[in-house]
C-alpha cells in the first residue's frame, strides 16, 4: 500500500453576532471562507483510463515471446507503440507465401501467353485445314472420263478425310475458346488467393506491435 495526502477543500460559513439586550439579537455579518487541509491515508492510485494489453491472435501461433515493452511510468502518445512480440514465425511464413504469390503471378502470364500461343496453332492448322479440304473438294468434283475407278475413289477418299480434318480443327479452337477463358480465371484466382494469405500475414506482423490507444494524461 502506498502512503498519499489527499487534500479537500471545505466552505466555511462564519456568522457574527452582537446583542442589543438580554432578548433580543441582531444579525450583523455573515462571511463565507475557504478552509484547505489534507489528509494522511493509505491506498492505491488508478488510472482514470486503462487499456489491456494482450498478445493478439495470430492464426497458427501459439506461443508469444515478447520483443519490447515500454518502461514502466512512460507517457506515451497515441498511436505509439507500448509493446512488441516476435514476429519472426510470422515473418517466415510471409517469405515462403510471397515466393508461392510470386510463381503463381509467373503462372498466370504464361498462361495469357499459352492461350494466346495455342489459338495461333489452332488458327493456321484450321486455315491449312480448309486449304486442304477445298483441293481435295476440287479434286473429288472432277468429272473426268480419262480418270480411273482408282483415280476417282482415291479423290473421295481424300475428300472424307479432308472434311473430317477440318471439322476435327473446328472444334478444337472452339474448345480452346472456350476453356481459354476458364483457365485463366483459374490462375488468377490461385494468383488472387495467396495475395489476400501475403496480406493477411504482413496484417498479422502489424498486430504483433501494440500501440497506445490514446494519449496518456
């Protein structure tokens, strides 16, 4: 217990009285003053505002060593920082997640570039494709005595296999058209994904360092 003086400050009215006779009085004065005394007493002082200060959740941690902590007494400002926690479990899962943001970033523009790469090839083997189908069209429609049974079988044969090739390259950029867009999206998902976990984890680091509330007075 700590020994403390209080002081308390008390009105005191004082009146002055004078007599005419046995009897009868008569009110002369009356004066107001101030009577200041202190008081010896034991007990403890408490702040008038208090803050708890804690070691913040932080997901996947469970023990917290404390890096710094403010001397004992200190007036701090708002927004100053009273006490810290090692932040190094945290830190080392923020490297490790910034290398797998950092691949998935890569991942994401070769995919973009992939695409685009893949509907090139797709494109040209469409358009040989139709070249292909038309000469063997041409070929197939010639209606030539000079040609031989052989000759002409030979023609619509290639002229199946031309308009098979050509519905087959059709529908290969049409399915790439239309996954295109589903793999990219996947990718940047992945990319957006492990940015909101680097984040949330240099948000974390942040928690770690515990600042004043408010001025202290």
């Amino acid at each position: 217990m700590n020994k403390f003086k209080l002081g308390f400050v008390a009105s005191l009215i004082v009146f002055s009285l004078s007599g005419c006779g046995d009897d009868e009085f008569d009110y002369h004065t009356i004066e107001k003053t101030s009577l200041q005394f202190a008081v010896q007493a034991n007990g403890e002082l408490e702040s008038a505002q208090q803050s708890l200060i804690a070691p913040p959740s932080i997901s996947r941690m469970w023990q917290y060593k404390v890096k710094f902590l403010a001397p004992e007494n200190k007036q701090v400002k708002k927004g100053e920082m009273v006490a810290s926690f090692d932040d190094k479990p945290v830190r080392d899962r923020l490297i490790e997640k910034n290398s797998e943001y950092d691949r998935a970033v890569k991942e994401l523009e070769n995919q973009k570039a992939q695409e685009i790469k893949n509907q090139e090839e797709l494109k040209l083997a469409l358009a040989e494709a139709q070249m292909n189908y038309d000469i063997a069209k041409r070929r197939a429609d010639i209606n030539d005595d000079s040609m031989s049974d052989n000759d002409k079988r030979k023609a619509q044969i290639d002229f199946t296999i031309a308009q098979n090739d050509l519905e087959l390259a059709k529908k290969k950029l049409t399915f790439q058209d239309e996954t295109k867009a589903l793999n990219i999206r996947l990718a940047k998902g992945k990319a957006e994904r492990l940015k909101a976990e680097v984040d949330a984890l240099e948000h974390d680091i942040e928690k770690l360092k515990v600042k004043a509330r408010w001025m202290a007075l």
